[in-house]
C-alpha cells in the first residue's frame, strides 16, 4: 500500500468518528457566539482587524478541542477494533505507518484552522461592508501580537495562520504521545484536555487570586512556555525574547523533535504491547 493510499485510510478513520462532528458543531455554535460577543455592533467594524483578534480571543481554544478529540482515536483506533496486529503485520512497517499517521494529523490541523477562519470571516462579513476587503489588506496592522508597527494586514494574518497551524500540530503531536501510552481513547482526551483545561483555569483565574503566592512566577512561566501558550499566541505577544521568525523556527524544531520522538516510542511500543 503506498504512502498516499495509507493517509487516505488514516483520513477515513479520522473523519468517521461521530465525536469528531459533535464537538465541531458544538465547538462552531460556542465560536459564532463568541464572534458575536466580540464585534462592538455600535461602532464602525474593521474587518481585517477582528479576524486578527479573534484567534487568540477563542479560537485556539476551541482549535485545542477539536484537536483533543480527533487524535485521541488516533492510534487506538486499531486497539479498540481489536485489529492491533495490522500495526505489526503491516508490510510498509511500523516506522512508516507512525510516519503517516502524523503527516495526516498536519493535514487535519490545517483544515480545521482554515475552517474557522472561516467561520469567522462569514460572521465578520455580516458586520463589515465586503466593499475594499483586498485593499484593507494592505493597511498598518495593530501591533499587539507583533513590535512591528510597519506590518501590514496581508503580513500579520499569514503570520497568525502559520503560527496557528504549527501551534495546533504541536498539540496534535503531543496528544498523539500521550496516546501511545494510555490506551482507551477517552481517557487521552481526558488527559490531553484536562491538562489544557487546566492550564487555562489557572491563567483566568486561579492566578489572579494567587498572586502574591511564593513561586507563582514559575506558575506564569509554565502556562506562557508551555502547551497553554503556544496555542494561545504569548510567543507572539512579547513574553518570549525571539523574534516572529525564530518563533516559526522554533516550532518547527519542536514539531519536528516530537515527530521522531513519537516514532522512536511507537515504534517500541507496539513491538512490546505484541510480545514481538
């Protein structure tokens, strides 16, 4: 089977989970709501300026989600089928079938990114005139996710959108590790999105009401640096010393550091679930 064909499996098996469309509806429902919520209906809206806010408002948030419960299957899917010796007996070998159970999982976070810019973009077109959207593109961009003030629109949506994909790919991956060592779907996404439901907790609130708490520093530190930050853009706000370009660089090692690490882990791991 080549490697094209196999990722058209991994899809089948991803996009044929009921889970996967309940939280997207239910996740697409709280977005629009959040948009809503937003957009100041009083005053003129820009539209180019809110779709570069509602990202980091909720969307990664609910990109996190989608992310939890489409990976979590991922590689128990043959467990739970009861059909693990096909990781074992497959002629193309583990390594390569781990290979393109993660290249598919890029895929997927680039659509569902695409798919709620989207969403957002067909929200914000019922606020702001469509009139002049291209030229808009090319006005000064606000500078909240970037010390550039020259940045125009084109420039700082290309950056949040390849920032967002790598971000959710980074949490795919390492939801996909936890799944090598936990068995049972849903207790991956109870792991994976307890660790990140948590980790948004403590930013909202619990820091607040402790902050004169010795070492809560290192609690701040843990939340910017960590899963919590990367998908919520603090790598792009100022709390970490890199620029936008080592930023990219940066999660693209992480990515790739993960990646291989899965590989090396899966790859022993399904070797000694099978006794071989």
């Amino acid at each position: 089977m080549g490697f094209s064909k196999l990722a058209w499996m991994e899809g089948k098996k991803l996009f044929s989970q009921r889970e996967l469309y309940i939280a997207l509806f239910l996740c697409t429902v709280l977005y629009v709501m959040s948009l809503d919520v937003l957009i100041d209906s009083t005053q003129p809206v820009v539209f180019w300026q809110e779709m570069a806010t509602v990202m980091p408002y909720i969307g990664y948030m609910l990109i996190a989600v989608i992310v939890v419960v489409g990976v979590s299957r991922c590689m128990p899917f043959e467990r739970e089928q009861e059909m693990e010796e096909l990781l074992v007996t497959y002629k193309g070998g583990r390594v390569q079938l781990l290979a393109v159970k993660q290249f598919f999982l890029f895929l997927f976070c680039v659509l569902i990114v695409l798919i709620y810019y989207g969403i957002a973009s067909l929200v914000l077109l019922a606020y702001a005139s469509p009139t002049g959207l291209f030229a808009q593109m090319g006005e000064s961009a606000p500078n909240y996710v970037n010390p550039n003030p020259d940045w125009i629109f084109a420039k700082l949506m290309l950056l949040e959108g390849v920032y967002m994909v790598l971000a959710s790919y980074i949490f795919a991956l390492f939801v996909f590790l936890l799944s090598l060592f936990i068995k049972r779907s849903v207790f991956i996404m109870l792991t994976a999105g307890g660790i990140f439901a948590l980790g948004e907790l403590c930013e909202k609130y619990i820091f607040y009401y402790i902050q004169t708490m010795p070492g809560i520093d290192y609690l701040v530190y843990g939340y910017t640096y960590g899963l919590n930050g990367i998908m919520s853009f603090e790598y792009l706000e100022g709390h970490v010393p890199l620029s936008n370009t080592e930023v990219l660089l940066l999660f693209l090692c992480l990515a790739a550091g993960l990646f291989t690490l899965n590989l090396l882990l899966g790859r022993r791991r399904i070797r000694v679930a099978l006794g071989n």
